[in-house]
C-alpha cells in the first residue's frame, strides 16, 4: 500500500497502514512535531540550470570531468538538486563549494589563457619596441 510520510511527504510503500514516516529521521521529526517544508519544483526555463548541470560545465571547462574530487562533487550536486529538505541544504551548498574549490585548484581558467596571452603580446611588444 502507497502512503506519504507525514514528515516530509514522500510516497512510501508501506507494508502496514499504521506505518507514518519514511525512514528514523522522518520518524523523529514527526515525534518532535517538525514539518519538513519541501522545495517548490523548477520551472521549466530553470530547468536547464541545475546545479549537476553547471557543475558538470565548471568541472569539464577546466579539464576536471574525471577523478575521485568530480565525481565527489557531482554527487553532492544532484543531492542538492533532489533535496527536499530546507535543513541540511546549506551545508551540502557548503560543501561543494569546498569540493570544487579542490578540484579546480590549479586549474587553468579561459579567463587566465585570456590574460596569459595579453602578457605575452605585451612582452612581444616590449621586445620589439626595445630591438627597433
């Protein structure tokens, strides 16, 4: 039998009627009287920006796509996207934040190619100018 979880409101496959929650969190929230308020749902023009989405992008711009620290921070992403809860969301926010930071140390920005070749121009320049 399909029931919701009281707590968080989840569809759960309930092997008896009584049964209220879907797993010991949901349970202690509802004892503690605490409603988890889910997320509305992206529209559809929102869609297109998860957050798996633009990790994704972020790791395979800088060359980052494989690797134990992308597929780390690939996962904390999609539990962002799936979260329903509003409490535990800012530490998984947190979180990323600090896997990617790891996994994109060191890695060459298009914004530092840009600026590397400006540097270099300006070196040719200066050369240049100096021989003539």
């Amino acid at each position: 039998m399909q029931r919701t979880c009281d707590a968080c409101g989840s569809v759960i496959e309930a092997q008896r009627s009584t049964r209220k929650y879907c797993n010991e969190a949901c349970k202690k929230r509802g004892q503690r009287g605490q409603k988890v308020v889910p997320l509305p749902p992206l529209a559809s023009d929102e869609a297109e920006f998860s957050t798996v989405a633009e990790t994704r992008a972020e790791l395979e711009a800088a060359g980052r796509l494989r690797g134990h620290l992308a597929a780390s921070a690939l996962r904390l992403a999609r539990r962002i996207d799936e979260s329903t809860a509003v409490m535990g969301y800012a530490p998984l926010v947190k979180e990323l934040r600090a896997v990617m930071a790891e996994a994109l140390k060191g890695a060459l920005k298009a914004d530092d190619a840009v600026d590397g070749l400006r540097d270099e121009i300006a070196e040719r320049r200066a050369r240049n100018a100096r021989s003539a």
